[in-house]
C-alpha cells in the first residue's frame, strides 16, 4: 500500500544487451505504474569511454536523459558511431535539443565525478555484467540466470516486483 520500489539500472552504453533490454523497460515500469522509482547509474567495461555517462547526466540534468540514453543506443548500434569521442557527443546533444553550454560541460568534465560514482557503486554492488538491476537496495538480478534472454529478464524482474509489491 503506497510502496514505491528503488530500481537502479546498471548499464552500459556499450552494451548490445542493454540495448536489447530498453524495449522491456516500458513494460516493466507499465505493470506498476507509480510504484517504480526507476534511475540509471550508467558504466563501461575495458576499452570504453566514461564521457557518454558524462553525457547522459549531463542531459538529466536539462530533464532530456530519455531522450539522450535511446539517442546513444541508437547511434552506437545503428549508426555504428563512436560514441566516446567528444564531437560524436556534441553532434548527439544537438539532436536531442542540448545546445552549447552542453559541450563546455562535457569538455569540462563537469560530470566526470557522476560517471565515477555509478563505477564505484557497481563495485560496491558487486555488478558484473551489464545491464544489471539492483532491486529495493539489496536484490540484484541480471540476464545471465536467463541466458541472456531479454524476455525472460524482463518477466525474472516483474515477477520480482511482484513479490515485493504483494501483486
């Protein structure tokens, strides 16, 4: 009865399975509606980039991290883009609507203590594959029990809210 459950998703923007898990998000938070609290804590693995994380909080906080999360999938994995080069990141922002004061933060690296954050938290979540969901603060599932089925991702994490929201 008024419960509302913490999920941070763990992702990267490098990730094809994260990519493959958007299209289950809206379906996810759709089963209960306003009783999610859903946040992005966004990382990368290896050869990766911390600036689209940079980026993407940047856009959170201008209220356009929506739009900046699937604009970062669709031009890493469609247009096959790089997206840690800063000029691909700017180019990006302009096309979700962040103008210049965008790339001065980013250039600045305004938000690098952010994307250092969510790296640290997943340490301390002990997070080891992308995505991941840390469900209430102490329940932590990922694809892999699936097979990295998306789908059957999706229906582990429903049901798992399910249990904690007594549905």
């Amino acid at each position: 009865d008024g419960k509302t459950v913490e999920i941070i998703e763990f992702l990267s923007f490098y990730c094809n399975h994260c990519y493959a898990f958007e299209k289950s998000i809206p379906v996810i938070k759709g089963n209960f509606p306003k009783k999610i609290k859903w946040s992005v804590a966004p990382v990368y693995w290896g050869e990766g980039s911390p600036k689209p994380g940079e980026a993407y909080f940047l856009a959170v906080e201008a209220g356009k991290g929506e739009d900046m999360k699937k604009a970062l999938f669709h031009a890493n994995f469609v247009e096959k883009k790089d997206i840690g080069k800063i000029e691909v990141l700017e180019s990006i922002a302009a096309e979700v609507g962040l103008g210049f004061d965008f790339s001065r933060r980013l250039r600045t690296g305004e938000k690098a203590k952010e994307a250092q954050k969510a790296l640290d938290m997943a340490r301390e979540y002990r997070i080891e594959e992308t995505p991941s969901l840390v469900i209430a603060g102490n329940i932590m599932t990922n694809p892999k029990g699936t097979g990295h089925d998306m789908d059957r991702f999706r229906q582990n994490t429903i049901s798992i809210l399910n249990s904690i929201l007594g549905k």
